[in-house]
C-alpha cells in the first residue's frame, strides 16, 4: 500500500530473527554444539543429574554440595498438589493428558500464595514448585483415568526417580532411572523454541509465571512442536522390522511425508543431545528382552543417511520416545514427560524476559485489499 511496506523484509516464522539476548543457552546449529550456561550438554549429560542441572539453569552456576542438598530439599518439599487440583483432574480424566496438564497448572495459580508476584524470589520459588507440580499431575491423570489412585511421591527418592515411580507405583531399575534423569537434562532448556516463545510473550505483558508456563504447554502441544517422539514409536511400531526400514523410509521420502525423528529447526547436523539417548535406548532395550525397537531405529538411521546431507539429521526425540515406551508408558504420556522436564527451561527464560521487560510486538506486513469505500448493506 505504499513503498516502505513493498520494501519490507518478512522472516516467516521469526527465523532468524534475533528478538533478545540470553545467558541461559547457546546453540550452534551448524555445529551440533547445545550449552547451558557455558556448560557443555555432554558433560551435564553424563556427569550431572537433573536436580544439579535444575539449580545451574535457575541460579546461573552449578550448587556446591550443600546448596545442591538445600535446593533437593526444596523439590521434595514442593511435591504436594492441592485436593482441588486433584478434582480437576478426575473432571478432565478423558482428555488427552496435555490438555488435562495445562488446564490444570493454570489453575495452580489459583492456589499459589505468591501468584501476583513476579519479583526473581518468588518467581524462582514458583519455579521450584512447577518443577515438582508437574510430573505430579501427569502421573496422577495417568492413574484417575485408569480407576486406580494416584501414588504418593516417595521424598527418599531423586526427582526423575521419582516421577517413574509415581507414574508406575513401583521403583525403577537403576538403568531405567538414570535414562529418566538424562532424558529430563536433555529436554530442562533450548532456547527460544516455539513453547519458551510463547512463555516470553505472555511474561512481556507482565502476566504472571503459571500463565506464562500454561502459555508454554499450550504451545509444546502441538505436533509440529513436540509431537515427535510420540510419532517415533508409531513408526517403529508400523516398521516392526529392520528389515523393512529402508523401504519404509523410501515409500515416505517418495511421497514426500516426513521420517518422524529426522530433522531440526535449528539443528543441520546431528541433534548433540540424540546421542546420550542412543546408548540407553540400546542398553535399556536389551535389559527389558526388546531389542528389536533398538534395531529398528538403527536400521531407519542407517536407510536416513542420504539424506543427512541435506541437513535432515535424527534428533533427540527419536530415541526419547522408544525410553518412554520401553519403561510401559502410554504413548499419549510421551509429549506430558517433555514438559515435566522442561518447566525449569521455561522458567528462567520467564525470569529472563521479567528482568529487562519489554513488550513482545512482532508486525504483519498487510497484503489485502487497497482502501475502498463503506458500501450500507442495501447497495452491496
């Protein structure tokens, strides 16, 4: 409509776009390198545990020994739900476990003393608290809408210990354990992806942390976002062989559908995280007496291969799911287990967004009709 907006630059989608600075996580997508405030996610990954990484990612620096047992403390301390929380979940008990998570976390709110208070105390109080909350109600849901009740948590037990525990009602293997806690260190932060956008962008208006997090749910729902690893096992399930792997990816490339678990927005190389989850798929699935899903998704890297030229590489969540599956955890509960480890993620860059506010205002470039005349209904 005039020659400043012919001249207009737009960036679809906001790629590559940088919108703000952070001193939370560093990604170099050509190079396949993921940091968490400067540390590598090899080193968290195979020397840390969650609770350690959850402090590094709220506090910006690894705990001593002893803040780390003040800070595990407060977790535990924090898994507690109130009884109208559990009501909610028994109303929505049919939904699908996503849409029971966000519903019930905006209602949180209504029930957190330090809501209205956005100031870092409190928020990193909320944080720890969210951090406990979550898994809490996706393991409850999982037990109402299944007629048995929910487990208590077991405050002897770490975090992602933990929750397999309540998801199960009975304690993990060691191996199943530690794969739980490396999965939720691999999934705490990165960056701003479409969920901790869209966290940043309520924060902006100065909402509080509960809508910002309901915010991030709602977006982590969808399958372009973080559907991928409940996808995966489908696939391996329709695979049902190495055998048929290359020909399975080759009716897909063929028709043009995607290979779920192959590809990044950001990543043009292998995703730095898929690795850790690689190992424990295979350990994991010979320990269960399953390693055909192991087989299968090696067969479908290997028939991939072509292709990663292209930059279509595997990524973290095509492991992911196959874990979830191996530990008996329904398929629906793969994308709620994603959010359980990410609510530290979303809530420091909540935190980030607070501390040096502005209001998130994107534009649309208008490419409509030209001004034309108001017409009454009696003429048109």
């Amino acid at each position: 409509m005039n020659e400043e907006s012919d001249k207009a630059e737009v960036h679809r989608g906001l790629k590559g776009v940088v919108f703000d600075r952070s001193r939370v996580c560093f990604i170099d997508g050509r190079a396949g390198e993921l940091l968490y405030r400067g540390y590598s996610i090899h080193d968290l990954a195979e020397r840390s545990i969650f609770e350690e990484t959850c402090h590094l990612l709220l506090y910006g620096e690894l705990p001593t020994r002893s803040q780390l047992e003040e800070f595990d403390g407060e977790l535990k301390a924090a898994r507690t739900l109130p009884p109208a929380a559990y009501e909610i979940i028994r109303m929505l008990a049919p939904a699908h476990p996503m849409d029971v998570l966000r519903t019930t976390v905006s209602a949180l709110a209504a029930f957190d003393p330090e809501v209205a208070d956005n100031g870092r105390a409190a928020a990193l109080r909320k944080a720890v608290r969210l951090t406990s909350q979550v898994p809490m109600i996706v393991a409850a849901h999982d037990h109402i809408r299944n007629g048995r009740n929910p487990v208590a948590p077991d405050a002897t037990l770490p975090h992602a210990t933990n929750f397999l525990y309540m998801l199960k009602g009975e304690r993990p293997t060691a191996q199943a354990a530690r794969l739980m806690d490396v999965d939720m260190i691999l999934h705490a932060e990165h960056g701003s992806n479409a969920s901790s956008f869209a966290a940043r962008v309520v924060a902006g208006t100065e909402a509080n942390l509960h809508a910002a997090v309901t915010a991030a749910i709602a977006a982590l729902s969808g399958p372009a976002h973080g559907g991928a690893a409940e996808n995966v096992m489908k696939m391996a399930q329709e695979v049902g062989d190495p055998a048929r792997a290359a020909e399975y990816v080759r009716q897909k490339r063929a028709n043009k559908e995607p290979v779920m678990g192959f590809g990044h927005r950001v990543y043009r190389t292998e995703d730095p995280r898929a690795r850790h989850m690689r190992a424990g798929v295979e350990q994991l699935s010979r320990e269960l007496g399953q390693p055909q899903w192991y087989r299968i998704l090696a067969a479908l890297v290997e028939a991939m291969k072509p292709y990663a030229r292209h930059g279509v590489n595997v990524n973290v969540d095509f492991y992911a799911g196959v874990v979830y599956y191996l530990n008996g955890i329904a398929e629906d509960l793969f994308v709620p287990i994603f959010a359980a480890g990410r609510v530290p993620g979303w809530a420091v860059q909540v935190m980030e967004q607070i501390e040096n506010n502005i209001l998130i205002r994107p534009l649309t470039l208008y490419n409509g009709p030209e001004p034309r005349a108001y017409l009454p209904i009696a003429e048109r």
